[in-house]
C-alpha cells in the first residue's frame, strides 16, 4: 500500500534549538495515529508540516506521493481537514456559515453541493439542525468543537490533522467525542492524525500510536505493542498506568 503521508529525513530548526530531528515515518490510508509525549517535544510542530504551516528547514514530506515542496500549499490544505483545541470558528459567522466556509470555495457555482455538504458534517458529527443558525457564542464548548469538527470535514479531506482538539471540554463531553470521532473513523475511513498529550486517549484512539520524545520517534506501533513491548523505559513509564489502572486510579478521572 502507497502510504498517505511520508517524512523522510525532516528536521526543523528554530535558531540553534532542533526542534525536530531526522524524522522518518510512513503513515497509510485510513490509520487513526494518535501522536502522543511530552509538552514541547514537538507534536504540534510535526502536525503542522504535514499541511505546510510550518515548513521543515531540511527534509521532504510526501502527501498522497507529492513533495509537498511541489504542490500549492492552499490546495493541499483543501483536502487536508485542521481542527485544534478551543474555540476557532469564526465568531461573526453562524455554525451554517462556518460550516460552508472551505466548501463554498470549492462549489463556487453549486449551492446545493454546499448545502449537502454543510447538513452531511453536521450529521456526523451529531449537531442538531436547531444548532444551524445559531453564532458561536450561543453554543456550549462540546458543541463548538462539534461545529469545528464539522467544518474540518466539510470539504471531504482525505485527510484530518487534530491538535488536541478535545483539550478544553469537560470529562463527559470530552468522551462523547472520542466516541464519535472514532465512528467517523469508522464511517469515513478518512486518515486522522491526532494529537494528544495523554497516554490513555492516544491508545484509546489511536489504531496506531506514535510516541515523540523531543523532536524523535521513539514508538509508532499498535496500542497493544506499545503495552506489550515498549521500546525504551519512557515508553514503559508512560503506558505503565495502563498496565496497573487500579494502582493509579486516583490518576485516572
Ligand atoms: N515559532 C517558534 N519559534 C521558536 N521556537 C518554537 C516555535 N514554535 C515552537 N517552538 C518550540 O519548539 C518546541 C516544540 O513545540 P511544539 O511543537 O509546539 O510542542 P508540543 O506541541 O509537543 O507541545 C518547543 O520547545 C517550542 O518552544
Ligand atoms: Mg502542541
């Protein structure tokens, strides 16, 4: 299988400070890859170079088989869906608008095919129609990072990048939503990768796990591997709640 995404010997520098180093990764059509470590060790970074917000000072990043080095960077990020943390929908705009904001680029003159992309998002991500004309600040925080979600799906990426996007929901919403965008995993079998800084969600979603240390892969295996044989004592720390959860507990809410 052709992969989806390739890194091949990128390292991103920020004055003397290696952010990145030699990172080489191959990641195929419809894997959910949770990317899991530390603040700071270059998550965000990685996520952003994948749709050219963020360039690497050496190296190449193939997406479906182009050096993105060759590609418009405004037409790889139309199939290329970007969903963070927090509210980031344009607040001026109701969720029918911001819902339509990329697909409406796309279907200049067919207002129908944004009209059915717009009612399909919200679907699948289980917003209510009442919600359609209502601004942002008339949802709760689930129902933004709902609406943002959305919105990153409108204009059907074969590709989702999510940057901890569930960081600032409280605990019930925050797993309602794990649950749904693993059905819209399931649904779509689109190629998500997600970051997180918590262990449990990344092998809760992920159907493979990488693990960053600053700026290197240490892991990218199947959840289970990672409990079953992880590559180094970091790797064994940070699943090691997940081996023994009773002995952690008072961790875990
Ligand atoms: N624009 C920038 N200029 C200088 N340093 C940066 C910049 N962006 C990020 N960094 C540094 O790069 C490192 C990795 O950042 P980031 O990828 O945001 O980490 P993470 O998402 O894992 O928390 C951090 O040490 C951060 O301070
Ligand atoms: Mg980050």
């Amino acid at each position: 299988m052709n992969p989806v995404i390739e890194m091949k010997h990128v390292k991103k520098m920020y004055d003397q400070n290696r952010i990145i180093d030699d990172l080489n990764v191959s990641i195929n059509q419809s894997e959910f890859v949770t990317i899991v470590g530390l603040s700071g060790c270059g998550k965000t970074t990685l996520l952003k170079m994948v749709n050219g917000l963020i360039l690497p000072t050496s190296g190449d990043i193939f997406v479906n088989g182009k050096n993105i080095k060759d590609v418009d960077l405004i037409q790889l990020r139309r199939h290329i869906g970007y969903a963070i943390q927090g509210s980031v929908l344009f607040p001026h705009m109701t969720v029918r608008e911001n819902i339509a904001y990329v697909p409406s680029l796309k279907n200049k003159r067919n207002k129908q095919a944004t009209k059915d992309a717009v009612q399909k998002s919200m679907d699948i991500v289980g917003l209510d129609k009442s919600m359609m004309d209502r601004y942002p600040y008339e949802l709760s925080g689930g129902q933004q990072q709902r609406v943002g979600i959305a919105r990153a799906l409108a204009a059907s990426p074969d590709i989702l990048l999510m940057d901890e996007p569930f960081g600032a929901v409280d605990a019930i919403t925050r797993s309602q939503l794990q649950k749904e965008i693993k059905q819209i995993h399931q649904k779509t079998g689109i190629t998500i990768l997600f970051v997180t800084h918590d262990i449990e969600e990344a092998l809760l979603l992920g159907t493979k796990v990488l693990v960053m240390d600053h700026g290197k892969i240490i892991q990218f295996d199947r959840p289970q591997e990672l409990i079953d044989h992880p590559a180094n004592d970091f790797v064994a720390t940070l699943v090691d709640r997940q081996r023994y959860p009773m002995l952690h507990s008072d961790q875990n809410i």
